[in-house]
C-alpha cells in the first residue's frame, strides 16, 4: 500500500480542477506528506477501517488488488451520506469496476495519460488510462 501513495501522487492539474468543483474535506488515501485535504488518514490509520461520514472526499487510492476495497468503502460511504470522487485506473475488465463503478458513479474519462507525481521534479505517465469516479450520496442525485 505504501508505494502508490509515495509514488503515484495526483498532480495539481488533476486535483485543483476537481477541488474547485467538489469543495473536498477528507483524503483517505495519502502517507502523512502528500495529503490533498485538510481531514487525511495515512497508510497507517487505513482509510479503510475509518468511517467517512458525510465527508467530501479525494480517493487516488492504491492500484493493486486493493483497489477493489477502495472502489467498495467508496460506494458504501457515498451511501451513507459521503461524496466520493475517486482517481482510478480505466479496468473496464475487472469484477470492482462492474461491481461498484457501473451503475453506481459518474464516470469522467480523462484524455491522455495521467503524469503523476514520483517525488522530486519527476513525472510518470500510467501503463493505463485513468479516470475520474464520483459517487454521490443520495441527497446530491439527480
């Protein structure tokens, strides 16, 4: 878990545009250096085992096979009341997209390939294209 969040850092041209619309509060996913939010869990809180609540909240969560828990607390907390807008990898073949991102987000695609952010003045594009997912509470669907 620890090297998404050291090493795929959402760059600011992804972020800022989202922020400026979503208005975030909580960053679930960060190492204690790169949070996005003024509200963060690190690896060691796990996002994960922590409750949401009505929080609105910035997810570039790790892109292993945990991903699959993140897509999951992402739907359950957007359920409960929390916004989610979650920066994921484009697996349109994988049983966490059917499961929690069909029929259950917005889905935004993004053109190109995301350059995060590795630290330093260093940039990587993903092996993958990216996307934005938005899980909204009850309350805020049309």
């Amino acid at each position: 878990m620890t090297a998404q969040h050291e090493r795929w850092q959402t760059p600011p041209e992804v972020f800022d545009p989202l922020m400026a619309e979503f208005d975030f509060t909580l960053d679930p996913c960060t190492n204690g250096q790169n949070a996005k939010c003024r509200r963060a869990f690190t690896v060691e809180e796990n996002g994960l085992d922590q409750p949401w609540g009505v929080e609105r909240v910035f997810m570039n969560p790790p892109y292993g096979r945990e991903i699959y828990a993140w897509t999951r607390k992402a739907r359950e907390a957007a359920a409960a009341g929390a916004l989610v807008v979650g920066l994921l990898p484009a697996s349109t073949d994988l049983a966490w997209w059917h499961d929690d991102v069909v029929g259950r987000a917005e889905v935004r695609y993004i053109r190109g390939r995301v350059r995060f952010l590795t630290g330093g003045p260093y940039r990587a594009s993903g092996f993958f294209a990216s996307v934005i997912a938005i899980w909204r509470p009850p309350s805020e669907k049309p």
